[in-house]
C-alpha cells in the first residue's frame, strides 16, 4: 500500500524546496547548436519506441514528470516501471536533466524528478546560481531525499486511482530510484525502501567513515549501504571525476546484491549530462533498468560478462559481482 507521505513535501515545498532562484539566459555562441540540437531532440520525444513528453501536474507541484505520450499504447506493450530521480548537486529544478530523463520515459517508463521546472538555461548550463557557489553548511537544503519516496508514493495512489491517466498502467513491483551527484546520495538514502528494485547512482558515492550525510541527502553515508539489498549501478567518469574514488570504495564495500561498477574514459563529472540524448551513459542506464525492471534478458549482454558490449568497447572499464 502506499505511505501517501507527499502531502508533508508539499506542505514545505513554497518555503522550503522553492528557494532556489537562477536568471535565464542564452547559451553562448559556442554552445548555441549544441543545446538546440539536445532541446529539439527532447522535444521530438527521445529515441525510444515511445516518443515521451516532459509535464507538470498540479497534484505533484514538487516534482516534474517524464512520461510516454501515448500512455494507453506503451501500457500495452508492459505496464510502465516507476523511477524517481535526484538532480546533480540536489537541485530542484526537474528539467536539469531533461535530455536524460526523456530518453529513458521513451524506453516505457514513468519518470518523476525532483523539482518543478526550471527555466531552460537549468537543462545546459553546467553550474546554474547559487549552485556555482559553495553553500553555506547550515543552509536549508533545496530538496530532500525524502521527496523520491514520495514520488513513488504519488505514483502508486495514481496507479489505483480511478480517473487517473496512470490508473492500472503502472508496474508497482518495478520500481527504480537514481540520480547523479549529489541527487545519487538521496537515491541511495532512498533505496533501502521496500519498494525499490534497483538503484543507479551516477557520478556519486558516500563519503568516507565518520563523515556527515550532505545537506538534503538524508542518512547517506557509508554505513547505510549495509541496509540495501537490491541490485546498485555505481557509473561514472574516469578519475577526473571528483566522485570517482567514492564510488570506487562503494563498490568494493556493498555486498548484499548484486552490482556493477563502470566508469567512462575521458568523461568527466557533469559536463556529458548537457550532450543531445543525455551523453554517454544513457544506453547502460537504459540497459539497467530494462534488465532488472523489464527483465529483458539482452539487456545484461551490455554489462555481463567477459565478452559484454562495454568490456570489448575501448574506453569503458566494467567490474562486476554477485551475478
């Protein structure tokens, strides 16, 4: 049954999830085709058999929904899996990772990020105000790992309410959470929730022992792996990437599923999110989830195996146990 806890977020939300002013703005000469090239993409509704759109919905102002147009006909193919997804550096702005997140609802899925949206300059510029700054330590976060329960929450009463456009076209028992950066930090805080399948944490891991979870990421630290039981995806860039060696050190710690640890050569922390479709690690996400949420069984030829996809691709490093 669903907790029904997102009343409580959107009690807070005007004051406390809102407060996170950024200014628009025009990209720069430079990269003005590359952000017309990734919006048109997006808009045309990604690369999957389900061109998806990028909505609101005044039940769940705290969130921004990625989802397949045509809902009666990707529900018939398979009811969709549920993912609910933390921005980089906690932002709330669902649009951040626009190119991404259409990518994946076009794949069949039902996508709920955290964050209202945001003007467009959130979907390319690589640090948008007051997030370029450092924040103050003891400042109010600006979202909260609590609010991925809670959109899984919204989308199971959805899911049983009649009228619903969701209504009984949702895989209740299918259900992700990911996200990147910091947004990776609230995913793993939430996936010791029962109603998880999976987790994918993106350019992130905990920091080390006696260390304080990060504002907004709620009781993420290297202990709490110890209360996650499903399949993790550790997926990052190579050791340019500031979260590299935390993820590396997660890896190697979690034992209570199985997991897979990959990192790209050449990428980065954040930079590869603004690319048309999402960058690099779009197909292996996609992989992921339909392997572990759709049990397609080729998806895993991706990631499993001496003579897996990634492993024979040059640039790609691929660990893995527990298969």
């Amino acid at each position: 049954m669903p907790r029904l806890m997102f009343p409580l977020v959107l009690a807070l939300a005007p004051a406390a999830l809102l407060a996170q002013p950024v200014t628009d703005e025009a990209p720069p000469a430079e990269m003005a085709q590359q952000v017309a090239q990734a919006t048109a993409l997006a808009e045309a509704g990604g690369a999957g058999p389900f061109k998806a759109d990028m909505v609101s919905d005044p039940a769940l102002p705290t969130h921004t929904i990625y989802r397949p147009r045509d809902l009666a006909a990707a529900s018939r193919v398979g009811k969709l899996p549920i993912i609910a997804w933390g921005n980089g550096a906690c932002a709330n702005y669902g649009n951040r990772f626009r190119y991404f997140l259409t990518e994946v609802a076009s794949r069949g899925y039902l996508v709920l990020a955290i964050g209202p949206r945001g003007p467009q300059v959130v979907e390319w510029k690589t640090d948008i105000t007051p997030n370029a700054a450092p924040a103050p330590a003891d400042r109010a976060p600006y979202s909260y790992s609590a609010q991925l329960g809670d959109a899984i929450d919204w989308a199971e009463a959805e899911n049983a309410r009649k009228g619903s456009p969701y209504y009984g076209r949702l895989d209740t028992r299918a259900v992700a959470v990911m996200g990147q950066s910091c947004g990776g930090l609230q995913a793993i805080a939430a996936a010791a929730d029962k109603r998880v399948r999976t987790l994918v944490v993106l350019n992130s891991g905990t920091f080390g022992v006696g260390t304080k979870p990060l504002a907004g990421t709620g009781d993420a630290i290297k202990a709490s792996l110890k209360r996650i039981h499903v399949p993790i995806a550790w997926i990052s860039g190579d050791d340019s990437d500031i979260a590299y060696p935390n993820a590396n050190a997660d890896f190697a710690a979690f034992a209570g599923a199985p997991a897979l640890r990959v990192w790209h050569a050449g990428t980065g922390h954040s930079v590869h999110w603004r690319d048309p479709r999402g960058g690099v690690f779009t197909p292996l996400v996609i992989d992921w989830l339909d392997h572990w949420l759709k049990r397609k069984p080729r998806a895993a030829a991706s990631f499993v195996g001496k003579d897996c996809t990634l492993c024979q691709t040059p640039g790609w490093t691929v660990q893995t146990k527990g298969f």
